[in-house]
C-alpha cells in the first residue's frame, strides 16, 4: 500500500511536470486564436469545478452562477482598468470618484473580485439555501438575473448597459491553465478532507448527515461560498481575455453551459469536469465549419446558420443517451484505472508461495 502510494505520488508529479511544460510548447507554437480557445478551456475548467461543487459534491441545485461570474468580473476590471480609460469608457456619466483613479495589479483584484463575489454568495446563500431542489434552482436563477439587472442600471459604477470596454488583456496560458491547476488540486484535497466527506453526506442524505452531527446549513453556505469565490475568479479571467464585458454577457445561458459540462463530464466527478470542459469548448470551436459552405468537390452545400449547434446538441444527446450518469460518473480518474496491467499483476498470486503452501499440505 505504501508503494502504491509513492508510486502514485511521483506520477503525478511527473504528470504536474508534463503537462507544464506542454503549456510552455503550447504557447511557443500555437497561434493566437487556438491560444484563446485553450485559454477558455482553462477557464471553464474552474467554472465547471465551481458549479460542481454546488451540484455535484454538495447536492443542491444551483442556476446563479453567471450572476457571480458577473460579479467577479466587473470588480476586477474595474480595479486594473487605468483611470484615462475610465474616462473614455464612462462618457454617459461618470464614474463615481471612489473608483476614478485607483488601479492595482491583476492578481490581487482578481482576488478581490472573488471575495466579492463570495460576499454576495453569502448574502444570497443566507436566506435562498434553506430551499431544496427546484425551488433553490429558480431562486438562485432570479438572483443571477437580478445580479444582471443591478450591474444595467449602475451607470457610474459599471456604466450601465455599455459594458466596459479595454480591459487589459492579462489573462493568457499561464494564468488561465494555473489557476485551473489551482483549482484541481484545492478540490481533491478539499474532497478528501472532513469537509468534503461532510458535503458528500449532505448529497446523499442530508436528515441522515445531521442526524449524524454535520452541520447542514452551515455546510451548505460554505460549499455556495467557495463555488461563488471561484466564479468570480473565472469571471475575472474571462472578462481579461476577451478584453470588454457587458451585462448581455452573464445572461443564464452562460449558467447552462457550464452546467452542460459538469452533467457530460459526471456531476460528482473532478476529472470527469477537467475532460469535459476541454471538450466542450474545443468541439464547439471545432464544428463551426458547419456554419458556412462545405466544398466537397463535386458539389458545394451551402452553409446554414446555427447548424454547428444542431450537430453539436445532437452529439451530446447521444453521448448522454449511451452515458447517462456522464462520461466519468462519480468516479475519478487514477493511475490504478490507468495503468490496469500493474494493478493486475500485483493481484496475481505468487506461484513460488503457492508451490510452497502446497508442499505443507502434503
């Protein structure tokens, strides 16, 4: 057991080292649109881990995560935004003075736009976490849009319905695949921990858990709060690659497809949302030829707008038909399931001991 363990160990390091150094190739040899589309894996995959650690590890049913998304973004890009281009955004009205001139560097106001984001997770969580299923679904889906509406109609803060327009553009490889990396690791040692296990109770039988002494309400505000943290943090990436934001963006929409990734990839399941989110967003970009003229030679079909997501819908159709607790389940990727002829081998029993305990029989 304890050479599994080390064994175990060192290949994920080398694995953690592997895939480092495939970001480095990535970013030398990639051009810049495939770099934006391996960015936003990296960026989905911390969204997808979020909203399953809501749904999937804690079992409740939550819609609001484009409003938390939301949050992050907007404060982070207003905390590096420079003030001339504050200025140039806010030609309506103008900013509020508090705002006006205070710009910092990338990471600390992502960190700020995540502990705001989990403030107001902990405000909406209070009061909306004491509903179960759908009902907690429609509740955290109308405060996602309420989120929305408030970020609309403050002019001097968020400038409104404009958006913001010429956020640095910090977001890249490094940032995107290392808090992804981040984020992995924050989960599985998070789930191998008392709180994990206390979550994972709370998804099978929450009367049991408490029954059992696990703090049910409490468990669950934190669960929403950690989740609501890391949203705002992918909403503070997104909006830092894609260089503008604006309310239309954080539409419910964008809730459904990072819950489209966490059901594909297995609610429940860490590296089945890691997969998942890679292919998803990949595929998406991968099919858009559908959407223009297809040239087979001897004839041309003319492209139809929106087939790309006919195709696409139909796939995953098919892929939950045949999967349909998703491609991983509740179940997690491990060297064990891997690597099946070392596990089988030390399964297999010794023939010398068997020769020898044969022999004493005789």
């Amino acid at each position: 057991m304890a050479d599994t363990k080390k064994r175990n160990m060192i290949l994920t390091i080398a694995a953690l080292v592997a895939w480092i150094i495939l970001l480095f190739v990535f970013d030398k040899v990639f051009d810049p649109f495939t770099m934006r589309i391996f960015n936003l894996c990296g960026i989905y995959v911390t969204l997808a881990l979020s909203l399953n650690l809501i749904n999937g590890f804690t079992g409740m049913f939550s819609l609001g995560h484009a409003g938390f998304m939301a949050v992050g973004a907007y404060v982070s890009a207003l905390l590096t935004l420079s003030p001339a281009t504050k200025a140039m955004n806010f030609y309506l009205a103008p900013i509020t003075p508090l705002l006006a001139n205070v710009q910092m560097p990338f990471l600390p106001a992502l960190l700020i736009g995540g502990l705001v984001a989990a403030f107001v997770g902990f405000l909406i969580g209070w009061p909306v976490l004491r509903l179960r299923d759908d009902y907690l679904a429609i509740a955290t889906l109308g405060f996602s849009e309420i989120i929305r509406v408030v970020i609309t109609n403050l002019q001097t803060i968020t400038n409104g319905s404009l958006g913001l327009k010429g956020i640095p553009r910090y977001t890249n490889v490094w940032w995107s695949w290392g808090i992804a990396i981040v984020a992995i690791l924050f989960m599985v040692f998070l789930m191998r921990g008392s709180y994990g296990k206390a979550f994972k109770a709370i998804r099978e039988d929450d009367t049991a858990a408490e029954a059992m002494g696990v703090g049910v309400f409490r468990h669950k505000v934190l669960s929403f709060v950690i989740a609501s943290f890391m949203a705002g943090v992918g909403g503070g990436l997104l909006g830092h690659l894609l260089g503008t934001i604006d309310p239309l963006m954080f539409r419910f929409t964008l809730t459904y497809n990072i819950l489209l990734i966490v059901v594909l990839g297995g609610i429940g399941s860490i590296t089945g949302t890691v997969i998942a989110a890679i292919v998803i967003t990949v595929a998406t970009e991968a099919l858009r030829f559908l959407d223009g003229d297809i040239d087979l030679g001897l004839f041309v079909i003319p492209g139809i707008p929106g087939m790309r997501m006919v195709v696409f819908s139909i796939l995953l159709m098919c892929v939950i038909l045949f999967w349909q607790r998703g491609l991983m389940g509740n179940r997690e990727l491990s060297w064990e399931m891997l690597l099946p002829a070392r596990r089988s081998a030390a399964r297999k029993p010794d023939p010398s001991a068997t020769g020898q305990s044969e022999g004493k029989r005789d």
